[in-house]
C-alpha cells in the first residue's frame, strides 16, 4: 500500500522548515522542478502499489531523499 507524501511543517521547534532555509538557497528552485516532476508521476506510482496492507513510505519521499544524497556526496 502506497503512503502519504505528508510534509511536516514543524518538528519540536515554533518556526517551519521553510522559514530556516533562505529563499536564495540552490535547493529551493530544484525542490519546486522535482515536486512537479513527481506530481506527473502520481498515477505511475498508485499503478505498482497494492491497495491492502499498511502503507509504505510515500516513493517521492524516497526519491527526494536519493537525490540529496546524489547532490550532498
């Protein structure tokens, strides 16, 4: 079963994620390319998951952390 692409605004701190990265940095522009590259790719996904058992890790969750890990190394 596919999971949710849930995005957590706030982890034990008062101030978003969004706020602490500045709006020049690199990442920003590549995350908006890869958020719509993955939304194309929403149907393709729901295809090669089951629709029974407990939900998995949502793949663009997946994929974003692959392709930081690629550009950080």
């Amino acid at each position: 079963m596919r999971g949710l692409d849930l995005k957590q605004d706030e982890l034990f701190s008062y101030t978003t994620l969004e706020q602490r990265i500045p709006n020049d940095h690199p990442l920003r522009p590549l995350r908006r390319l890869v958020d719509t590259v993955l939304a194309s790719m929403d149907r393709d996904f729901d295809g090669l998951y089951s629709r029974r058992g407990r939900a998995s890790i949502a793949p663009e969750r997946l994929l974003r952390a692959s392709l930081l890990q690629v550009i950080y190394t």
